[in-house]
C-alpha cells in the first residue's frame, strides 16, 4: 500500500490516508473478502482499496460488486502487475484499479491516467580507427 500512496502523490498531488475499516462494516462481508482491505478519500469521495491477486475480471467485478452493494462504498482494486487482456476486460466491465507507476482507472471518479516512459536514447560516441 506504500507504493500506492507515492504513486497518489506523485500523480495526483494528493496525501492519500488509508485506515483500516470499521468493525461493524468488515462483519458484513464474507470471510474471503475481509483481508487486504482498505479505506480512504480520494478527491472528496471515500473509497475502498482492496488487493486480492489472482482472480478473474468476472471474479473483480462481482467482488466489487457485493462490496459496494453491502458497505455503499465504490472498490478499487490494487495490483502490483497485470496483463493486457486482463486489464482490457477490467475497463470494459468498469471495475476500477490502480497499478502503482504504471495506470490508474477509476471510473466513479471518471480518471483514466496512463504512464508512457519513453524509452531514452542516448548517445554514444563514435570511436574511429
């Protein structure tokens, strides 16, 4: 969650503060869902921020889903890494998520940040004979 934050910052110029989440809320969830999650405040609208690797988009979305559905409160997923394809399938099922340094999609907020490091060519010297 660290990177998560410096990537917040860097990109958006914004402190965020996560927190674990309250009691009465993480009892209403099932078991599966009550680790690796977070809360916080992203431009004025609390988000949870939930990091389960190794699931299906189909699984994020009803994931999401049943989260939002119980708490009232719109999910973004945290991956360190993903696939292209996976991460295609996540946009068209809106499911939100950040990958630190790489993108963030978030459409409840409506942003859509992608990097492009361009790769730098440097120069070299010639060396004649």
């Amino acid at each position: 969650m660290d990177k998560l934050q410096k990537y917040i910052k860097e990109t958006l110029g914004i402190e965020l503060k996560l927190k674990a989440l309250a009691k009465k809320e993480m009892d209403k969830l099932p078991l599966y869902l009550r680790n690796n999650l977070r809360a916080g405040e992203l431009l004025g609208q609390d988000i949870i921020f939930a990091v389960n690797p190794g699931f299906t988009p189909e699984q994020y979305k009803k994931q999401a889903d049943l989260i939002e559905t119980v708490i009232q409160i719109p999910v973004v997923f945290v991956f360190d890494n993903i696939e292209p394809y996976n991460r295609k399938r996540l946009i068209q099922k809106k499911v939100g998520f950040i990958v630190p340094g790489k993108q963030m999609y978030l459409p409840n907020l409506l942003i859509d940040i992608k990097e492009h490091n361009k790769a730098q060519i440097k120069k070299t010297e010639k060396l004649f004979p």
